[in-house]
C-alpha cells in the first residue's frame, strides 16, 4: 500500500481531516506536509498503517481468487433454470469455493 493511502487512512482512524500531503518516489523521506502535518503523523505509523493494508489485502485474496473463476451470472442463472439450485451449487459454486477456501 502506498504512502498516501496510509496517512488518509491514519487520519480517518483519528476522525480527522486527511493533510494535504505529496510523496516523491515512494519514499519515507520525500513526504511533504503541504498544511505542517496537523495529526503529527510519524513514518512508524505510516509504515504500521501499510502493514495492516497489505494483510487485510492478502487475507482477502481467496475472496478475489474466487470472483474471478465464478462464471458469468448468465451461465449460473442458466445452470439454475436448466438444473435447479442444488446442481448450481454443487456443479458450480462449492467447486470454486473448494479450490479458493478461506484462510
């Protein structure tokens, strides 16, 4: 997670307005607080802040996995009228599911 997306969610964790702040490159030591950096926002937050992105986005990735290999809603809807629920189930959801099961 970028450096940006870190410091606005930091500020909206405090309830506060996010700074108007600009990054150069990444980098920790090329973030300019445009305001004076109102929430005094330390880089041991932000980096904290970006490890706790990148897990709730991994921890969700069997959810992504599984989005992209349910297929078309208008073949699950054609699978429904042709077969019922419990073939759609069975033929086209649980074997999704059991290839990407939640961690």
């Amino acid at each position: 997670m970028d450096i940006c997306t870190a410091i606005i969610e930091i500020c909206k964790d405090k309830k506060a307005d996010a700074p108007s702040v600009s990054v150069n490159a990444e980098d920790y030591s090329q973030i300019t607080y445009h305001d004076g950096n109102p929430n005094k926002i330390t880089v041991d937050q932000i980096k904290a802040k970006q490890a706790e992105l990148k897990k709730a986005y991994d921890d969700l990735a069997y959810a992504r996995a599984r989005s992209e290999a349910y297929p078309s809603w208008e073949k699950q809807l054609e699978k429904i009228f042709d077969g019922g629920i419990d073939k759609w189930k069975s033929e086209m959801i649980q074997p999704v599911k059991d290839a990407n099961p939640k961690p």
